[in-house]
C-alpha cells in the first residue's frame, strides 16, 4: 500500500494520499486545504487519483476540495448525512475567519459497507457519527488501517460541540465500529499523530 500524509492550513489537518503499489492508483482523503501542496505530493508519488473521499464536512477537511476536484477530474464522495454541513460550510469558514470557495456537490453518497476500489485495494466505508452527523471512517480491504477522520485521535476523540456533534453518539460510534477492529489495526486521524486501536483501547481517558 502507498500512504502519504500532507498537512495542511493552519488547521493542521492530515489530508492522506493512499494508493494501489502495483496499480499506481490512489484516493485522496480530506483535501482540508492548500490544493496545490496535495497536487505536487500527487505528482511526486506517481499516482493517478481515481476519487476523492471525505470523512466530514467541516471547513478544515474540505478547504480544497473544488480545486482537488477539478484539477484531478474525479468524483467526490460523502455521506449524506454531512450534506448540511456541506452546504453550509463557505460560511462556517467565516466563523473561524477564513475563506473557501463553495464546494462542489458529491458525486457518489456514502452509506455503511460500501467499497470505494482504489487499484486492486479498496476502503470499506464505516459510518462513525458523533463529530458530524454523517462522520465516516475508511478500512482498508487487509483490514489493517484505518482512516478514522475527526472520531478518533491519539489520546482524545474528536470535539461535538459544532453544530450536528453529538458525545454520546460518538462513543458509542467508537466502541461499536472502531474498537472491534482489532488492536492492531493502525489509526490514521485526521489531526495529529497515528496511533492504534490497541493503545487508544487501553489508554484513552474518553473511553
């Protein structure tokens, strides 16, 4: 498997570049920002992007989602329930005293155990709400790693106080969907450090 991890604004958000090693083709997960530094780490890995998939909505996960998209020429994809974020999204922005251009509508609605095939790999789709109301988290199809968006950190768990954030929701999405995937699966979040089941499993005070 390849993976590259582009970090991103001053929201310092992990935006992953994960790909096929014998096909070259890759997905491009939350494109939060700085569409041009996501495009040259395309180009310096070699890869061709056949989608690009988002986690959640919110500003820091999407910030260059437009330019990915029309740069590259590929689908977009998201779970509905984040539809509402999307569409508010231009103007969170301007909350958090920043700008984006209004992203474009997905092209492919997510949904609990659908494959996104990436070359000969794909990402089974887990739906993780709690931090959004539609948050998703992506397996690989070896079942080792997972993307898990803003659910899950190192340490900590995603915050629920932005609008459609729910704590009780988000636990229970931690303990029913993540936790059973093994303590060894490795956790790639969408803010800070890998880390994985295991360790969050025992160490975790929210959990």
């Amino acid at each position: 498997m390849l993976l590259n991890t582009v970090v991103v604004t001053e929201f310092m958000t992990n935006c992953y570049i994960v790909g096929d090693d014998s096909t070259r083709e890759a997905g491009v997960i939350d494109p939060g920002g700085e569409a041009e530094k996501i495009l040259r780490e395309v180009e310096k890995m070699g890869v061709t992007v056949t989608a690009v998939v988002n986690t959640h909505a919110h500003v820091d996960h999407i910030g260059a989602l437009r330019d990915v998209k029309d740069a590259l020429g590929v689908s977009v994809m998201l779970h509905p329930g984040e539809l509402p974020v999307l569409k508010s999204a231009s103007r969170m922005a301007r909350l958090f005293g920043v700008t984006i251009d209004d992203p474009p509508e997905p092209d492919r609605l997510l949904k609990e155990g659908d494959e996104i095939a990436v070359g000969g790999m794909s990402l089974k789709v887990l739906e993780t709400p709690g931090h959004s109301p539609g948050g998703i988290s992506l397996v690989t199809s070896d079942g080792k790693v997972c993307f898990a968006g803003d659910s899950l950190f190192a340490g900590s768990i995603g915050r629920t106080d932005l609008p459609g954030g729910d704590y009780n929701t988000l636990i229970q999405s931690i303990k029913s969907k993540l936790i059973p995937l093994g303590d060894d699966v490795k956790v790639f979040t969408g803010h800070g450090p890998a880390t994985t089941i295991g360790t969050e499993r025992r160490y975790n005070p929210f959990l």
